[in-house]
C-alpha cells in the first residue's frame, strides 16, 4: 500500500512559523530576559510537542483518538502563548490546518471553534476591556472569527459529503455497467443457443413436413397403384387395373417432384379449393368404386395458400383411409365455408373402429392420421374424429381464415 504523502503545511509551515515567531519575540522581549525565557521554553515545548506526537510518529496521523490528544494539547500551548503575547496568533493558521485536516465530524467543528476563539482573542488583545463596549467590542471580534471559521468548516464538510455522494453514484455506475455488460455477454450466449435451437426446431419441422409430404403425395399414390395390382391378378379386366395404376404412378411422379420443389399440391395449380376436392373426389371414386359426394355449403373464396393446401390434403389422406379399411359403399364429403372458418366433413358407410382403442401406426390411418392433424393445428384448427364398429367414421377438419378474400 503506498504511504500518504502529507501536505507541507501540516509537516513544515507549524514549524517555520514558530520559529519566525520565536525570533520576533527575542527582538521585542531582549530587554526582558525573564519573560523572553517563559516564552522561547513555551515555543520549544510546542515545537516538542508537534514533533513528538505528530511529525515523529507518520503511523498515528490517522488515528482520530491520538491526533484528538495531540490537537487538544497543541490548542492550550497555543492559547497560553497568545494571552501572553498576541502577535502568537499568527501562530493559529497551523491549528487551522491540524483541525481542519486530523479530525474528523464533528470534532473538527470543536477544535475549529477553539482556534478561532484564539485567533480572536489575539486580534482583540488591544482592544480595552474595562468597560461594555470595549467587552462586547471583544466579544464580537471572537464571534466574527468563530462564526467565519466555522462556516468554513462547514462548507468543507459538505463539499467533502457531496463529492463522496458523487464518487459513489460513479462508483455505483460503474458496478452497474460492469452488471450489464455481463448481462449482455450472458443474452449474447442465450441469443445464440436460441438460434441454435431455431434452427434445430426448424429442421425438425421441415423433416414432419417432408413426411407429411411424402406420405400424402407418393405413399398414397404408391398404395394406390398396390391396390389396382393386386386386384389385377384376380380380374379379367386387368388392362383396366393397369392402366389405372400407370395413371396413379405418373401422378405421384408429379406430386413428388412438386414436393421437391415446394410448390402448391398439384390439384390447386389451376384450380380452386372446392374445384380441387371435387376433382379428387370424382377421380378417387372412378378408381376405387365406391360412390362419393361433394357438397358445397356458403360461398367459395379463395384462401391462403397454406389453408387450401391443408384442406385439400386432409380430404386427400380421409378418402385413401376410406379406400383402405372402411369397405364403406357411399361417401359424403362436405365443404362448408363459414365467416371466419372454413370446414371439411368426410362421412362414410362403412365399417367404422373405435376411435378410444390404440391402434399401431400401421392400422386406421397410422401416420396419415397424425400428419392431418399435424397440417390442422398448425393453422390454429381442430380435427375431430367419430366412429364406432358397425357405423361408419366421420372425420371434421376445421380452420379459421386469416387473410381469406372473399
């Protein structure tokens, strides 16, 4: 720790100034060699007292309890030298200096005013005292030198209060700015983990759309063209199976590549919602046999893509589950478009399930099902399901439009 370095009016200004002081008394009290011996002794006690308590000893200075025993010892010498001589109250600028420097608040107050009471009574020394007004003549010198000197006083504790409050707000700002830099640096690094992980939810959502996709456009097609195989052996009319299958196997060629490319689903290329599943619906009885239905209830408008594009495949995967496990004869598909929703009902004939039992993702639509409700509640809809053995199945997509145009 490095060592204080005190100011020269503390450690060198006392000391010339009782010497100075020391020698005009020679001058003045030559002739009076009694007194002139009193006074040069008191000096010299002084000047060992100020050396023994504080110039000798640097490792007390800032010790309140020993600079308060100095200062009080320093005052009453001082105080002695001035009632015997007054010009020794050129000496009170050195206690001026002990008290305002060595004591704290509010002992500095004290010793000030003792000072200053000195330094008064010095310059009041020719002032006669035998009657009131020479008394009270006194006594104001005493109380302009005290009132003055503790304003001062004063005054300096209260810059000392300010500047420490503003040393602290700086400090306190700056342990602030510390905090929110580390703040920052830590949002920095979360900023970052949550783009990471962004971009990890995002490949995961590509990845569901991906099957999504591929289930809807190539697995439907390719279980389509099974189908029309397998009934091929058993049928006399098998150029027809085929020539079936060849058509479905060149749609779900198209549809692939559209889901490579990221384009709309086929069906809405050119045509409609509503034009669109009545096309598909038209195209899957043909090749499945099984009579089915379009009704349209409110008045078509155009959609967003992405809803168009969700209906559309929701009728798609409920009439390939219907194809696959209803052995139903009628289906009804019904395309409602409300204010603010717009709905899709698939009911059929057939032999229905049971919606509560679990089924492996091989069974009742397996993944088809899931991937509708996937498609559904991304757009904030709902997909409902009602069946039981023996009943049939319905199944209601519903949406609400955003951005719809009427």
């Amino acid at each position: 720790m490095t060592e204080r370095v005190w100011p020269v009016r503390l450690t060198v200004v006392p000391y010339v100034l009782l010497a100075l002081l020391a020698a005009v008394t020679i001058l003045i009290k030559r002739d009076r060699p009694g007194s002139l011996a009193v006074d040069l002794g008191l000096c010299a006690l002084t000047g060992l007292w100020t050396l023994g308590l504080f110039t000798l000893r640097p490792a007390r200075r800032t010790d309140p309890r020993a600079m308060a025993i100095f200062i009080v010892g320093y005052v009453v010498l001082l105080a002695v030298l001035v009632v015997r001589d007054p010009w020794f109250g050129f000496l009170t600028p050195a206690g001026y200096f002990y008290t305002f420097i060595l004591l704290p608040w509010p002992f500095e107050l004290l010793g000030v005013g003792a000072v200053a009471v000195i330094a008064g009574t010095a310059q009041a020394y020719d002032i006669p005292k035998t009657d009131v007004f020479g008394v009270l003549g006194c006594a104001a010198v005493i109380g302009v030198n005290v009132a003055g000197m503790c304003l001062a006083a004063w005054l300096g504790r209260r810059g000392e209060v300010l500047s420490q409050q503003r040393q602290d707000a700086v400090d306190a700002l700056t342990e602030t700015n510390q905090r929110l830099e580390a703040t920052l640096a830590e949002n920095a690094v979360l900023h970052e983990q949550l783009l990471t992980q962004a971009r990890e939810a995002g490949v995961i959502d590509e990845r569901q759309r991906m099957a999504r996709e591929i289930h809807d456009t190539i697995a439907q097609g390719l279980t389509g063209i099974v189908t029309q195989l397998q009934a091929a052996e058993h049928s006399a009319d098998w150029r027809r199976h085929v020539t079936t299958a060849v058509g479905l196997a060149r749609d779900s060629l198209t549809e692939a590549r559209r889901s490579v490319h990221a384009l709309r689903p086929q069906p809405l290329q050119s045509a409609g919602l509503d034009e669109a599943i009545a096309d598909v619906v038209r195209r899957w009885s043909a090749v499945h046999g099984i009579d089915g239905q379009l009704t349209i209830t409110g008045t078509p408008r155009v959609l967003t893509p992405d809803e168009e594009a969700t209906l559309l495949r929701a009728a798609q995967e409920a009439l390939a589950n219907v194809a696959k496990y209803a052995q139903a004869s009628r289906v009804g598909v019904t395309l409602s478009y409300m204010e603010r929703q717009v709905a899709l009902d698939v009911r059929d004939d057939g032999a229905g399930f049971d919606p509560d039992r679990r089924r492996p993702a091989s069974e009742a639509g397996g993944f088809g099902l899931i991937a509708m409700r996937q498609r559904v509640e991304a757009l904030s809809g709902t997909l409902e399901i009602e069946s039981e053995p023996g009943a049939g199945t319905a199944i209601s997509a519903t949406i609400p439009t955003s951005g719809a145009q009427s």
